[in-house]
C-alpha cells in the first residue's frame, strides 16, 4: 500500500509560523529551491507536508534562525556591553591618571617653594623678581 502524504498551501508568513524562521529565510529558500512552492496570482505559495514540519529538500528539520532585526538587535546589543565596558575602562584610567597629575602639582609646589627658601637663604632673588638696579654703563645718573 501506498501512503498519500498530505501537502498544505501556505503563504510565506504562514509557512514562517510553521517553520519557525522569519519570512525573508523562507523567501529566500523558495528562491533557492529548497523548500517547494509556487506562484500564483502574483503571490508565492508555499507547500509544506501535513505529517511534519521540515524542509522539503532536507531530512531533517533545520533550527529557527533569527530574522534580520532579530541579528541586527543581538549585535547592537552585544556592541553595546563592549563599549559600555570599554567606557568603564579609560573611565578607570582617567581617574589613575588625575590622581598623577595631582600628585606631580604637590610635588611641583614643594619644590617651588624649597627652591625660593634655598634662594632666600643665598640671597639671591627669587625667580621672578625684579634684579637689583645695575649702575648705568654709560656712566649717567
């Protein structure tokens, strides 16, 4: 005895339902003639098996794939986490580095101010001030 499978005529969108995968993989396969269907009308149909939800051209059912925004949501969101964290990095590094520069202020002052009292000491003018008026070589007054 023969056994009569029984085919359904699906639209793209319905075809995607039963499939699991979005309405452009199932375009996509019907181009590419891996899964069976026609046109009519100016519409594509889609003709699936009753007994199962396979593929046509494949022995096995093949997993839900994710449709273009679905990726596109993922990967955005993916990026995001990076530079989120890569934010969160250089932010910890920025403030390393303010923690130097503010360390090299103090130090720069310290020793501003040891230099002027080393000077002071040597009675030379600090720097900066005005140097003791000089006899004019000319020999005016």
């Amino acid at each position: 005895m023969t056994q009569q499978i029984e085919h359904t005529d699906l639209t793209i969108q319905q075809a995607a339902v039963r499939l699991g995968i979005s309405s452009d993989a199932v375009r996509m396969r019907f181009k590419r003639g891996r899964i069976k269907g026609y046109k009519k009308g100016g519409r594509i149909w889609i003709v699936l098996d009753n007994s199962s939800d396979m593929v046509e051209h494949g022995s096995e059912q093949e997993a839900p794939q994710d449709d273009g925004w679905t990726l596109a949501a993922r990967l955005q969101t993916e990026q995001l986490e990076r530079l989120k964290q890569d934010n969160e990095r250089l932010n910890a590094r920025i403030d390393q580095l303010m923690v130097v520069v503010e360390r090299e202020q103090i130090l720069r002052r310290q020793t501003q101010v040891q230099l002027a009292r080393l000077l002071e000491r040597m009675g030379v003018p600090a720097p900066g001030d005005a140097p003791p008026s000089s006899p004019d070589p000319t020999g005016g007054t």
